[in-house]
C-alpha cells in the first residue's frame, strides 16, 4: 500500500470514529451540572432540577428519568423543570413522554419550545400539535406554563414560563400577569422560563431576576479552531450555554439531552441552586 492510500485510509478511519464518537458517545455522555446563581431580594435558597431536548427519543428519555430519579435520592428538589423540545415533530412521538410520569417528584413544569410547534404543514406554528402535547404532559401531572406563572420554593420564587417565539404564541405582558394576595410578587425572586433564550430581546417593563432557556443545544457540534458549526439563536450566539448576562440580564443556558450528533458539548442535566 503507498503513502497516498495510506493518508486515505487514516482519514476514512479517523471520520468513521468521529462519527461514532458525536452520535453514540458524546451523545449518551450525559453531564450532571451545578450552577449555584445568586439573585436579587431572595431570602432562602430554591434548588431547580433543568432539563430539555427530549425530541421525543423514547430511549433517551427512559434512560433520563431513570438518571433523573437517581439524582432526586441523593438532593433534595423543589421543582423540576423541562423547558421545552419535548418532541420533534410527529405527532406520534407524544406517546415517547409517557415514562416522564416515573419521576419522583410532586412538582414538574414545563414549557413548549419549537419542535413542539412544528410540522410540515404549519412550519413551526401547528398549535394544534402543541395542544396535544400539553395535554398529554397534564394528563401525566406535570403543569404546563403557557404564559402563565406559578408560586415555587414554599412561597420564595415565582417560575413564568413562556411560550414559543418561533410559533409567535409568547406574551410576556400575560406572563408576568401576577395575581396573589396583598402584591407580595413585587418582592419575591422572579424565574423566567424559556425555551428560546431570544426570549431576552423581547422583554420590555419584566424584570425577571434570572431566566432560564435550552434550544441552542450549547452549540451541538464545536470544531475545534473553528467554532460553532451552526446556531438558532442571536443570544445563543453570545451565551450557547451556562451563565451570562446580556442587556443587563441573567440567563442560564442549558444544553439539553437530546439532539445528535454532539460534539464538544456533551448533554446536560442541570441542578441549580438559587440563593
């Protein structure tokens, strides 16, 4: 064999095991994060087990919750929140959630991000689709935020959860639309939820203390010199994951389970610690 077919034959080999590596190791390497963030006016610590981007992979999410339940015996939880991506985009893929009811756990919330939304029919605005996604997810006891905000950690934070920007169905005015006794929300931590971490660009008066988002997969796939090979998002852009600030706001971004390839950004489960 010459020199040439030799270089050949190294390349072919070097591409087929990086290939394997970014769709079956990295992908599978799932990494346990935790960020502890402080934030404004709190008066006791929040902990918030993050995850997203199941992409209705049925094996992925079976493996999860199991990962999930493990992690639940070791630390004490308030809240575990699923932001969005729950599918990808069949509708036969809602049936893949159902193993999310084995999570140990009384309180679980959600929000929709664009696969939830999307079909080749309506691009990424089926809100039929997304209907049924939210059905299923409340049928499985897990509270889906559309817009809406719900009191957490004993009465110390309030999740908002928003809807998805790419289905144009985010209304941060209703959001924020606090309704509890005697104003208490003015001084109490607001968490904002998101699939989408563009969501930063479209607040006006909201002032959440921090929000949290996935989407960008924290970058997927990361050549090495070069960069992020591709990237949905203008936050994700400045922030594809962890702890940033952008126009003067807190953001924690996650990379999320699912999506293959991976490479140089290994899945995460994020438990994070607010105090």
């Amino acid at each position: 064999m010459n020199i040439y077919k030799k270089v050949i034959m190294g390349i072919i080999l070097v591409n087929i095991f990086l290939l394997i590596y970014a769709f079956e190791i990295e992908s599978n390497n799932v990494e346990i994060t935790h960020p502890h963030i402080k934030i404004n006016n709190s008066q006791n610590t929040c902990k918030l087990l993050v995850i997203s981007e199941f992409h209705g992979d049925k094996e992925l999410i079976d493996n999860v919750v199991k990962e999930i339940n493990l992690i639940i015996k070791r630390e004490k939880f308030d809240a575990v929140i699923i932001d969005g991506d729950l599918i990808h985009y069949k509708e036969g893929e809602i049936s893949s959630l159902e193993c999310l009811k084995n999570i140990n756990h009384s309180k679980i919330y959600a929000v929709l991000g664009n696969h939830d939304y999307r079909s080749f029919s309506y691009g990424w605005k089926n809100k039929e689709l997304a209907d049924k996604v939210e059905k299923y997810l409340e049928n499985l006891n897990i509270d889906v935020l559309r817009n809406e905000n719900r009191m957490i950690c004993e009465g110390n934070v309030i999740l908002v959860g928003v809807d998805c920007i790419w289905a144009e169905q985010d209304d941060l005015k209703k959001a924020f639309n606090f309704k509890y006794e005697n104003s208490i929300e003015k001084s109490i931590p607001k968490i904002l939820i998101a699939h989408n971490p563009d969501i930063i660009y479209k607040l006006n008066n909201e002032s959440p203390d921090l929000i949290i988002s996935g989407h960008t997969h924290g970058g997927q796939v990361k050549i090495p010199l070069i960069g992020i090979v591709y990237m949905p998002s203008e936050a994700g852009k400045i922030c594809p994951e962890g702890l940033c600030e952008i126009n003067g706001h807190k953001i924690y971004v996650i990379r999320g389970i699912g999506g293959r390839p991976r490479f140089l950004s290994r899945p995460e489960i994020s438990v994070i610690e607010l105090s």
